[in-house]
C-alpha cells in the first residue's frame, strides 16, 4: 500500500510558490525504496528572496507589529504554516506505519519488528510533545 506525500510549495512572502529553479528533491520511503512524494529544493536564490521578504514584513511599521505580537499570536501563524505544510501527510504515514506494523505482526523477522517498535516510539514521543507544547 504506497501512501503518497502531497507536492508541497516554498511559502514565502505570505504566498506558496515552487523555488526559482523548478527543482524537487524525491522523498523516498526507506522502508520499501519507493518515491512516495517530492518536496521544493530551495536555493541560495530563493533564501535571498524569503529573507527579503522577511526584511519587508519586519520594517512595516518599523518592525512594532510582530514584534509586539503575543506568542500566542505568532504560533497561530506557525501552526498555520506546519498545518498546511504537513496537512494530510502525518495521518498518512500513521497509516502506513499502522499498515507496516500489521504485516511485521504476520512476518518473524525480529530486526523489523524492533526497527518498527523503534519508529512507533518516536511517533509517539513526537504526539505527546505536541500535544504538552
């Protein structure tokens, strides 16, 4: 069952948009060596152009705006970013891992299972940061 990672954007002065030079870096699922997905290769080109549009967005109203926004304010905007950045693609790679971890059950390799054992722990550790952060 190969879960695809939906084709992501630069986000960049306020918009998403592919890098300057078109290019995309494969993601590759190590566990079958499948391409499952692609993400933006961003150049020195395109660092330029976001930290420009950083400095543009700091020096409205000399920078007082965010700034003097609360955290609360700021992580709205970050989680905004994580949410449309990461979206779809968590639920699936829980589902795939769900998927993995079924056929590992059926299979007596005990290097996968503990592989696996491994992956489903940082997972988890990873849900129980988020949800305390």
């Amino acid at each position: 069952m190969a879960i695809l990672i939906p084709s992501r954007q630069l986000f960049i002065d306020g918009n998403w948009r592919e890098p300057v030079r078109k290019t995309r870096i494969p993601i590759i699922n190590p566990a079958t060596e499948q391409i499952i997905g692609d993400i933006p290769a961003a150049t020195a080109e395109d660092v330029d152009i976001a930290v420009e549009a950083a400095r543009r967005a700091l020096a409205r109203n000399g920078g007082r705006e965010w700034a003097s926004a609360s955290g609360a304010h700021r992580a709205k905007y970050l989680r905004a970013i994580a949410v449309k950045t990461i979206g779809q693609a968590y639920e699936d790679m829980q589902t795939q891992n769900q998927h993995l971890l079924q056929q590992v059950a059926e299979r007596d390799d005990y290097n996968i299972k503990v592989f696996l054992l491994l992956l489903l722990l940082i997972c988890l550790v990873n849900e129980l940061a988020a949800r305390a952060g």
